[in-house]
C-alpha cells in the first residue's frame, strides 16, 4: 500500500513539473500560435527581406517596401504587378500589398 501511494506522488508531481511551465507559456502566447510574435507591420510602415521572411525597416533603407494595405487574399491587392507578403497566422488581412519604398 504505501508503494502504491509513492507511486502516485512521483506521477502527480511529474504531471505538475510538465503541466505548470506549458500552461504559463500557453498564457504567454509562446505555445498554440502560429503568428510570429510581433510582427504585423501597420499600413504605411516600411519592410525588406532578411532572408526567406520579411522584418521592419527604415523606408529610406535600400530594399524597403511600403505597406500600401492589408488584405485576406493578394489578388485584392490593387497593383498587382508588386510584391506581397504573406504573413503566418491565421485571421483576416494577413497579406500586405507592397509598393517599393519613395514610390
């Protein structure tokens, strides 16, 4: 009997070690989201590449785009000969429709 409740003790507190972290980063947004922490760029800011993803730029930095708008699909973008940018998540408006920067 006494094996059987050191047994239970060992499984509840390992479930605590677990669980506490996971659910103070589930409450922080650090688990379960798909959208990069931050990242949503406001219409008129500018952005560049770095890489295979976009991030904040100054606009008179070489390669800076211009968020003209936002938009849930890039075909209602209203220049579609420029760039877009898809960014990860789910919701609305989650494509920018881009002009180069000074433009």
């Amino acid at each position: 009997m006494r094996n059987g409740r050191v047994l239970a003790a060992v499984l509840i507190a390992a479930v605590l070690i677990l669980a506490v972290p996971l659910g103070l980063l589930t409450l922080l947004g650090k688990v379960g989201d798909d959208k990069p922490a931050g990242f949503d760029p406001a219409v008129g800011s500018c952005i560049k590449q770095s890489g295979e993803s976009a991030v904040a730029a100054d606009c008179g930095e070489p390669g800076a785009f211009t968020v003209v708008s936002k938009v849930d699909n890039k075909d209602k973008c209203a220049d579609l000969s420029q760039p877009t940018v898809d960014l990860q998540g789910g919701g609305t408006n989650r494509v920018l429709c881009l002009k180069p920067a000074g433009q």
